[in-house]
C-alpha cells in the first residue's frame, strides 16, 4: 500500500508539472497576442476582476472578442461586489507587429450598502435550534457594502445545512436583492420554508456474516429519529471502528421515503480474513547500551474470526537479545466498540539499565551489559467507554518474571489487579492532529493474600498535549509521573517490567532505551566491585517540542527532555536536546530525530542516539 501511494503521488507530481508548462507556454503564446494592465482598483476587487475577465487570448480571433466584451466582462465584476456607478476609460495600442497592448483605468464610485437584511424562517426548522446558531454567524449586515458572492454563500449555505437536517422539501419563497442606485442601497429578503423534517426509517446491512445483533448495536439512533448526515456520519465512523470491513457505503434511501421514514441501506465489504504488517525501528548513537539497536515488528491481525465478531491480534519484535511475542484475543461483549474482553498471552524478553564493573587500570566502571529478564504473562482485561467518553479499563494480571539481580536469581511471581482510566481528545481525525490532549490515570495492587509473592501498589499518570499556532507553528509536550509503593525489603522482589526506567524515544530521548535510573554498587563473589542500574520506585520525565511545517508533509522539530527515573531522596534529572525531520506520510508521521544528552551520570557519560520512530502521536 504504501508503494502505490508513493507512486500515486510521484504521477501526481509529474501531472502538475506538465500542466504548469502547459499554462506558461499559453501565458506567453498569450503575451504575443495581446498585453493588458489594470489601474484604479486592487485587492479582491482587481481579482475579481481580471476572474471575470478571464485568460487573455492567444490568436486574432479570440482577441477581437476578447475586446468586444471587455467593458460589460468590468462593469459585472464591479456590480458582483457593490460599485454599480462604476467607470471604464480603455487605452488600446494597435500593432502591426508585436503585441496590442490594452490599459484599463477604472473608477469604482461609491458602493452600494445595505440598508437592511431581512431573513425570515417557516416550517418545522422553526424549532431546530440548529438554524438559531447558523444565524447568529450570518456574516451579513446593514451597513456592509454589497456584495452578491456573499449573498449566493449565504443561500447555499442555508440550503446545505437544510438538506444536512433533513429538510428535504425547504424552498426559498423569496429570495431577492433590491437596489436603489440614487440612494445608494440595498435590501436584501430571503425567505425559506423548511417544510417538515424526515425521520429515519429501518437500517438494513447487506455484505456481511456477522451476527445481527452486533451491527444493530453499532447504530447511533434510534428508528424515527430526526434525520441528519451527522449521524449518518457517525454510523459510518462506527463501522470503520471496528476494523471488520473494507469498504463502508452508508446510503440514505431518501426516493424510497414514506411518510417522511428515510430507509438506510449499508453495503459492507469484508477485510481480508488475514494481514500481517511490517514495521521497522531503531535507534542508533553512543550510549550505555549497543551503538546500533535495531527493531523489527511483525503484526498478524484476523479482524474476525467468528459472526460473534471476535478478532485477534499477535505480535512478534525482534530485537537483538529482546525478542517479545504478544497475543490479544478480543471479545465484544455488551458492545462491539464500547465494551470488550480482551486475552492477553505473552512472552517478552528484555533489557534495562546497564550492569559495570569496576576496571582498576582505569579506575572507572566499564559497561559489561544490562540486566536481563524473562517475563511470561497471561491477562484479562476489559475496556468500556463510558457515556462521557473516558475509556475504563479493569484488569488482572499473572506476570511470572526470570532474572539475575546482583548474582541472585529470582522468579518472583505477581497477580497484579488494576484499573484505568484515559480519555484522548482530537482537533481532527487525521493521524498528524492539529491539535488535542491526552490524559491517563491507572492503579495497579498486588498482594501476597490473592497469591502474589510481593505486597506492591502502581500509581501512574500520564498527559500529552498538542497545538498548532499561525497554521505552522506545532507544539507538543508531555507528562509522565509514576510511583511504586512497596515494602523497602521486597523492593528486589518487584519485576524489573514494574520498575521504572527512563532513556529512549519515549522518555530522554539523549540516552538508550530504559537505560537510566537509580544504581546500586556491590562486590561480586570474586571480590570485584560491581554497579547495577536496577531501575527505581518513582518515575518523573516532561518534554516540550516545537516543530515548524515546511510543506504540508515535511517538518521540522526541536525538543528538549528531561527527568529520570529515582528513589526515595535520589532524584538526579537528566537533560537531551535534540531536533529532527519528520514526513507526514500516507501512513502516519516518520520521524528521524537526533538527541543529545547533555548530563554525565555516575552510570552514564554524555551521549547521543539517533531515533527513527513511526506513528501519529496520540
């Protein structure tokens, strides 16, 4: 898909620029024909015209009548925005060889204002508050100079937002501009009579194989409910939303409506019972951790496997010494978007920090690796939208975890129930949003009564927000806080998947993935002195970025990051600075940035890493 949308818009490239050949040639075929220079007006006025004017000619013929019509082509663009005592003195230079050359001074005269506006409403539009608030940003006034485009704006507008609320009978009674040229004014009447509002009458799904039950509980309305293309819209973002289709066509049968019932017709096509999808990643730089670390996901999705619609989605990362498989089993319950069960088996091997040993020659650390786990996990979580739009989820998980923390082993186990909530609000749609805010709120417990090895309690929050100032100017920043709470001697006990670390594209972006955090020192059974970043309890890291559009899908962006990870009375933040480049693709933004740290810690020099990230940002 994405090498068709690249070809598709490397076609479109190559069209554009043989059209804008094409039109500088007739530009200048034109200019051998005729040239022509417009006086006394600019702005819109000029525009509009030199619009009603229209392209010059390019041969004898077309120039004759391009003369002829001159003066009656001015005076209609004049009376279209309000100058009807307008005057046109044309100067033409006749030439036996070369191009004639016409001049066109022009005087406006005083305009034509409006003297007053008078926009009466009938039928059952009367109660639909909807018009009240298109009225009140009726940008027409006494004391405005006419304007006729303006005037058609507000018609069409009138009739658009009609049929959109199902007014499929409105007509205009009267609709006319009276204009008195010795005074100088206008009155401008516009009458519309809505009629009666349709109704929705039955939805009907056609293309599918899934249970009724689950397609009628995706209709946003009710039968009989007052008709409008918003909620004909909604249905159609339902539909999407699930990922079971293709292709949505939602169709209002408003020639088969009776008795002011519009039956809808969906036409579904299914998506293909399997994809997989390849994603790429990686981060490259000097740090504690490898120079290059790359990152390879595949993602096989079967978006419905049953007519009950249940669908699953696996995953399997490569990464050097990180391989994870992931696989979510998901189940509608009482609503096919809003409520869900989903079953989560995984297995996800990991890196965190970085492990030292003391080198006597060089009296310093040197890195000898990081510290390792294996983690096994089955989960249980449901997720349901509530009436103001949070998302809740409640969960229960069984994490088994392997490691080896200064020379012991441990494979603690943790029955961990949590809840959450989060609530994402978008400016648009689009997967480069304009602007929004993401908020999430979660608690974690676990407890050695309900079979846990450890008595642990997780609290997180966590913000994004995104805004877009003088259509360029792009600003995102971010929260994260987070805490464990836990006995001080179970604190080795806490999986390192529950600890907190801070490093990588998500958090500092300077440093390795999840290699900064609090350390501890100790001496191995061969009496060497050893350091171990094991992570820590709190988690405190904010970002701000300013990103600049160069072209609707190209951007520029700088940033600076900082927090880390920390326990009790160790909080040590660390700062990255950095910028890169990212393309608004087909897909989502791609970003290549560069960050720099600018903090040498007790674990870690100043370093660099170079982050290739893929995905809309909220």
């Amino acid at each position: 898909m994405r090498h068709f949308l690249q070809i598709t818009s490397f076609i479109f490239r190559l069209n554009l620029l043989i059209v804008l050949g094409l039109s500088t040639s007739v530009t200048l075929a034109a200019e051998h024909v005729l040239k022509m220079s417009v006086t006394g007006v600019d702005g819109a006025l000029k525009r509009n015209i030199l619009a009603h004017l229209g392209t010059l000619p390019d041969s004898d013929v077309q120039r004759r009548a391009f003369l002829f019509n001159v003066e009656d082509n001015v005076n209609t663009a004049l009376e279209s925005m309000g100058y009807y005592h307008g005057e046109v003195e044309d100067k033409l230079i006749e030439r036996d060889k070369g191009p004639w050359e016409l001049t066109l001074a022009i005087k406006t005269g005083e305009p034509i204002t409006i003297a007053w506006v008078d926009i009466v409403f009938a039928g059952e539009m009367l109660t639909d508050r909807a018009f009240d608030q298109w009225l009140a940003q009726v940008n027409i006034k006494p004391g405005d100079t006419l304007n006729h485009g303006r005037y058609s704006d507000i018609k069409s507008q009138l009739v658009t937002l009609a049929l959109a609320r199902g007014y499929f009978d409105g007509e205009f009674t009267r609709s006319q501009i009276n204009i008195n040229r010795d005074l100088n004014t206008a009155q401008i009447s516009l009458h519309f009579d809505s009629g009666p509002r349709y109704h929705f009458g039955a939805v009907s799904f056609e293309g599918h194989s899934l249970a009724p039950e689950i397609l009628n509980d995706l209709i946003p309305f009710k039968e009989d409910a007052n008709y409008s293309t918003r909620r004909v819209s909604a249905l159609n973002r339902q539909l999407l939303d699930t990922g079971y289709f293709a292709n949505i066509k939602v169709l209002p049968q408003i020639d088969q409506a009776e008795d002011y019932q519009i039956p809808v017709k969906v036409e579904l096509t299914p998506k293909a019972s399997h994809s997989i999808e390849l994603g790429l990643g990686g981060d490259i730089g000097k740090s504690g951790s490898k120079t290059l670390d790359p990152r390879v996901r595949v993602t096989w999705r079967t978006p419905q496997i049953n007519q009950y619609g249940h669908s699953q989605e696996t995953t399997l990362e490569w990464s050097p010494e990180r391989p994870k498989f992931l696989t979510t089993y998901t189940i509608p319950l009482t609503h096919p978007l809003d409520d869900q069960l989903n079953i989560r088996l995984g297995l996800l091997r990991d890196k965190y920090g970085v492990t030292q040993i003391y080198d006597p020659d060089k009296r310093d650390f040197t890195n000898t690796g990081q510290l390792e786990a294996t983690k096994y996990l089955l989960g249980l979580v449901r997720q349901q939208r509530l009436d103001n739009q949070w998302l809740m989820d409640y969960s229960l998980h069984a994490i088994a975890e392997e490691y080896t923390q200064a020379g012991t082993d441990y494979l603690p186990t943790v029955y961990l129930a949590g809840i959450n909530f989060s609530k994402t609000t978008r400016g648009d749609n689009t997967l480069d949003p304009k602007s929004g805010f993401r908020q999430l709120y979660s608690v974690d417990y676990a407890d050695p009564y309900l079979g846990s090895d450890i008595r642990l309690a997780r609290l997180q929050a966590k913000f994004k927000w995104i805004d877009t100032f003088f259509d360029n100017h792009r600003v995102v920043a971010r929260l994260d806080l987070a805490a464990n709470i836990a006995n001080e001697n179970e604190l080795a006990l806490i999986p390192p998947s529950l600890r907190y670390f801070a490093g990588g594209d998500q958090t500092v972006r300077g440093y390795g993935y999840q290699e900064l955090g609090p350390y501890f020192d100790y001496v191995d059974t061969e009496g060497r002195a050893n350091r171990e970043v094991i992570g820590g309890r709190y988690l405190m890291v904010g970002s701000v970025e300013y990103q600049y559009y160069l072209t609707p899908t190209w951007r520029l962006g700088t940033f600076i990051d900082a927090g880390n990870a920390f326990d009790n009375n160790q909080f040590e933040p660390v700062v990255s600075v950095g910028g890169g480049i990212h393309w608004i693709s087909p897909i989502g933004p791609i970003k290549i940035d560069l960050g720099v740290g600018l903090k040498e810690t007790d674990t870690m020099e100043r370093s660099w890493r170079l982050h290739l990230t893929m995905g809309s940002e909220l």
